[in-house]
DNA sequence: GGTGGCAATTTGAACGATCAAATCGCCACG
DNA sequence: CGTGGCGATTTGATCGTTCAAATTGCCACC
C-alpha cells in the first residue's frame, strides 16, 4: 500500500489496481511470456492508467548495476570541439544501449584514481569510458587489477599489447588515404605538418605519411614540419618549411588546427587562391573557419561511440569476455576540387 | 551477513568488523554527534580497513533522491566549443555540491517531454539544468505544472514574468562596455554584426549596441549588419557595411564567429595590421583562430554554473523556495592594444 | 477419483541504506 | 533506594524492486 507520495506510483499500487500480485506486474514488463495474455493487457492498462514507472534506484539496488557510464571530462583546451561531437555520439550510443552517460570532473583534493575507484564501490557508474588514454598510462593496469571495468577510445600506446579493450581509428590509414589523394591531383611535394615526437596518435599518422610518400616513390626528407596544437604556431612551421628553394605545394596535417596554419602560411595567389592544399584531421567544424574550406579526415565518431558502448556493456554485464581491440577506418572529406596551380 | 559478493563490503560488514550496529556506522558518517568519540574512531578504522564506501542506488532508494542533474545535449552545430567549456564548468559545480551531471540524447522515436518525464519519474535525476531555452519554450510551464525542479541557463524570452528560476548573462552590458572600450580608442563608425532578429539574447545585445551609442551620440543607422551565424557569411554581411562612403572602423558582434567574419572582411592595411577592430561574443578559443588576437566579451561561466546548480539543488531540497533570475556580468577581455590605425 | 504435470500466479526474502522508536547503562536527585 | 532523565546504542520497519520457491487451479491419464 502507498501511492501516497508526491510522484511515486509503486509496483504495488498498479497490482492493487489490476487484481494481481506485486510480481506479476514485474513479469509483465521482464518477462512477459510467463504471464497469461489477458492479464497481462489488464496489467498494461493499469500502467497506463497510473502512469506507472518502475523506480530506478530500487532496480539498480536490487540488480547491482547503475546502467550509468562514467566520464572523466577535463578543461577544454584547444579550439576544437572534437569533445562536443563525441560526447553527443557516445550519450546517443548509450541512450540507445539503456544506459546513461555521468559525467564527473577531477577535483583539486582527491587523488585521481580515488574518484575512479570511489564511482565503482558506490555503485554510482558501472564501468568508464576512457577517452584521453595516455602513453603508459597508470590507469589500465589499476583499473585491471581491480577488475573495473573500461573501455579506452584510442589505443594505450605503449601498452598495446596489455589486456585491455580500445577502439580507435586507424589514423595512419587516413593519412596515407590524404596522400593518395593528393597525389591524383598531381601534387608531388606533399609536406606533413604535426605534432612533435611523443603522442602515440601523432607519431602513427606522421608514420602513415612516410610511408604513402615511400609508396609512391616521393621524397620527403625535407618536408616535415612539427609543432605544437595552434595556429600561430603551426603557421610559422609552415612557413620554414615554404621558405625552401623547392617549397611544398601540399600539406597532410596532424590535426585541422595544424591545417589552417599551413593554410594561413601558405596565403594566397593572384587570383585569391590559396597557394597550398592541405588535408587537416577531424573534420571539425573549424575547418569552416577558412574559405576554401578545407579537405579533412573525418573519424567515424558514430561508429566509434557505437562500438565503446557495446564493448563495455559486455565487459560489465559478462563474467570474462576476453579483451579486445577494434579499429576503424577514417574517411577523407574531399573540399578543395579545383586543378592545383602549379605542377613543378 | 554478507561481504561474499564481489566488491561489496555493506555497512553491516563495518558494523561487524567494529563490533557495533548497522546503525552506529551510519551515524558515524551523518550525524557523527550522536556517536562517543572512541566508538566514532574504532568505526572510522574499521570503515578505512574494509574500504567501505556506502551504496549508492541503497541510498537513493532510501532517500528518495539520485543527486543526479539531468542535461540534455543535442547535436553540436557551429565552431564554438561554448557547450564543452560550460559543461566543465557545470560538471565541477555539480561536483562541488555532491551532484554529478546526467547526459541524455533526444531520441527520434521518443516525445521529448516523454524523456524529461521519464527520468524524473523513475527517480533517475532530481532535476535538470535547460541550457537551450528558446522563445515561449513549452517545457517551461510543462515542467512548472508537473513541479518538476529545473533551473535555466539563460533567461526565458518572452516569458520573464513566468514563475521560473533563471541565470543569465547581461549581454546588453557586456557589448556596451565593448562599445565604451571602442570609443576610448576614438572609434566613430562602430558597426554591430550580430544574428537577425528573433534570438533573444541576439536583439539584446543590439540594443545594448543601441543604446551605448545614443549615450555617446554616435550615428548608428547605417550601421547595423544581420546574418546567420558562420563565418562566410558573416563576412558577406560586414562587406556590405565595409563599401558605404563612411565605412565602420569597428566592430561589435554578437559571437565570435560572427566577429571572425567581420574582420576578414576588413582586410589587412600596407603594415599586414587588421583595417577594422572587432569584438567579440564568448571568448572561445576559436578566437585565436585569427591573428593578431581578437578582443572578445566572456562570460563567466564558473560563476554562472555555481548560481545554477545552487538554485537547482534548492529546488530539489526546499519544499516551496521561490522563483528567482540572476542576472551575471559579463567582462571585457581587450586584446588589441595598439593605436587605430586611422581616426576619420 | 486420486495423482502427476504444467502453466499461471503468489508469497517470502533479499538488495543496503536510513528514520523512528525502543532499549540500555549510568548518574543525580529526592 | 526508587525514579527520572539523558546520552549512547540497538532494533524494527521501510524505501521499491526482482529472484527463488511455494501455491493454486486445471487438465489428462491410469
């Protein structure tokens, strides 16, 4: 008996109000072949009619699980909104998968790994999404060893070979599909301008450039250019490497952020047309920002989402599902159709 | 009994461990007054070496609360990354008053107002923050109807006067201390670039415009440019203003976009230094997309983020606390300190 | 007509916490 | 020496759900 609270319509109100049990009505919506046909439409109607929603905390109580998915989410830095995109795809992921995304941000006093930890033995979140892995990053082999359930967007460089479940987007893959592309529109001195030596991601798509420029019998001594994320400075790398006697006419870059440096060194022709074509990473709406817009590389944030979700949903629900790494394929997004204008 | 599941040590098992009842162990952690000291300290050991940490879904069930603030995020559109820094801003506030943040995803198939229902009903959030409140928005007096707790970032256009609680910023006063800045470098011919009519904190921040220019006695008529917001066309609309007999040295623009746009039209002088001085609105980082850096109007989004989950969690808690609106102020961020360049 | 089997349904017992009320021990006071 | 009062602690009940086991009703079969 109740019914008597502000908002709360209970299991045992709409059983009162369709003459069964308390448990019948859960059969109705958990296992509705147990329950006679005619029933069960009594059932329903009273749902209905009460407008009756089963209790969350009493499920999560009783199932042990929250069907929440934590999030670590950081002060944004840099102009992208790469983590707007992900965000929205991995919140519709798990929406459609019956879970919810939490988001949580690290505080100033508690020691990281305590607020992991902490989210796990309160039952507040029933596994993580790691979406900044870092090179040797402390938290997976924690995580492991206390059985906390994770999934990493973007592999654990360094630790690829380690027991844990990632998926990530064959970056590489991307470059070299750039370079390609490039290279049909004539381009022979295609420059890659990037991150320094040291982020795993970085070094794997300046790797993916060499070897599309080897591939195609293309020099490329001279045509690397890194720095650090931002325009300023991208732009001033860009321009080192312009300054050469045979200056390149292409840019494949690490990031857009990089693109629209290159893009800004590069400036424009007589005829207002930009001097160099470049190919940014992540297709981010800052790509817009330059006219022409730009060409990128877009990831499948969708898909990526999509596949994490699935991925830790197993991990939580089954007992040992083995680890496991997926890799996707990025897409060149084609801007810039027009002949190049020179072919040296 | 029990400590045999996985990693669930209960409040019992403390009790156990220390030799007193369930009870004494939650009085220790919420009203530590009741307990003697020396009870209190054999407890606090007892919680410290089994890692107790107290259910959480047990709690909600008990306390009839999730500590969960729900927020919607919809598909990103634009360059700013405005919902990534508020978000953080949100998440840490939240934090900080023992909420986490709730994401959800609208779904194709679901009534949106079903959705917000649904999560208050089955006890998954206490309330929401509504960071995308648009004119005459009907989840307003719906949600007041149902009293169902909601605070909004952003004041309710069109219908102020409603029993709703709000934080806002007055853009109206940031864009005319852009105005007065402007004026202090003997700007004249100070153009406003903003959204068309409609958005309502867009007209007020050209009235603020407006009215910053009659209290100097600057002519305004043929100053004011409108357009969507996105770069291309943003700089469409400042060319038109750019090729009047007496065209604008400045401008002031309701977003940084809009400002990105504004002075690409512009144009760079002999000496490569930008021909107009912009403003912009948000100070995001897509504002040093442009060089040298623009000046821009922030909000203060810390600030803003702590007003609207203090109100919120009063209206979670407090039976009956009554409508209100904070008004915030927004503060100039002046990057371009050198002379103007010309002074007509 | 008694019995076994089966489908449909109900009852009891958890899940882990907190509130309210009851109990305990101890001291002071008349 | 009995009683009242008070601080410290315990017991019982409850939040709303689901699992496991028990019960009911019905039909078929020997």
């Amino acid at each position: 008996m109740s019914g008597r609270n502000a908002n709360g319509v209970t299991i045992s109100d709409v059983a009162a109000a369709a003459g069964v049990s308390r448990q019948t009505v859960s059969n109705v919506l958990n296992a509705p072949a147990r329950v006679a046909p005619e029933t069960a439409e009594r059932v329903r109607q009273a749902i209905e009619m009460l407008g009756y929603r089963p209790n969350r905390a009493a499920q999560n109580l009783r199932e042990r699980a929250s069907r929440c998915i934590g999030l670590k989410i950081a002060a944004p830095i840099g102009v992208s909104n790469f983590l707007d995109r992900f965000l929205y795809a991995l919140t519709s992921a798990a929406g459609a998968a019956g879970y919810h995304l939490l988001l949580f941000a690290p505080t100033a006093v508690d020691e990281e790994l305590a607020v992991y930890e902490d989210l796990i033995r309160t039952g507040t979140v029933d596994g993580f999404v790691l979406a900044d892995v870092s090179a040797r990053d402390r938290r997976l082999p924690w995580f492991a060893e206390r059985r906390i359930p994770f999934v990493c967007f973007g592999r654990p460089w360094g630790q690829e070979n380690g027991p844990y479940t990632w998926v990530d987007v064959d970056g590489a893959y991307g470059i070299e599909q750039a370079v390609d592309h490039l290279v049909t529109r004539r381009h022979q001195r295609i420059a890659y301008l990037g991150w320094p030596e040291g982020t795993g991601f970085g070094d794997e798509r300046r790797k993916g450039w060499l070897r599309a420029m080897e591939r195609h019998d293309l020099p490329a001594d001279d045509l690397i250019g890194v720095c650090a994320e931002g325009v300023a400075v991208a732009a001033e790398a860009a321009e080192r490497l312009m300054r050469s006697p045979t200056p390149p006419t292409a840019f494949v870059c690490g990031s857009d952020t990089h693109a629209v440096g290159a893009r800004l060194a590069g400036g424009l022709d007589a005829d207002g047309r930009p001097r160099v074509e470049v190919v940014g990473f992540d297709d981010s709406p800052a790509a817009t920002l330059i006219s022409p817009r730009m060409s990128s590389i877009r990831q499948p944030l969708d898909e990526v989402a999509h596949r994490v979700v699935g991925l830790l949903k197993a991990r939580v629900q089954g007992t040992d599902s083995p680890p496991e790494g997926v890799m996707l394929r990025p897409e060149l997004v084609a801007r810039e159709l027009r002949r190049p204008t020179s072919d040296p």
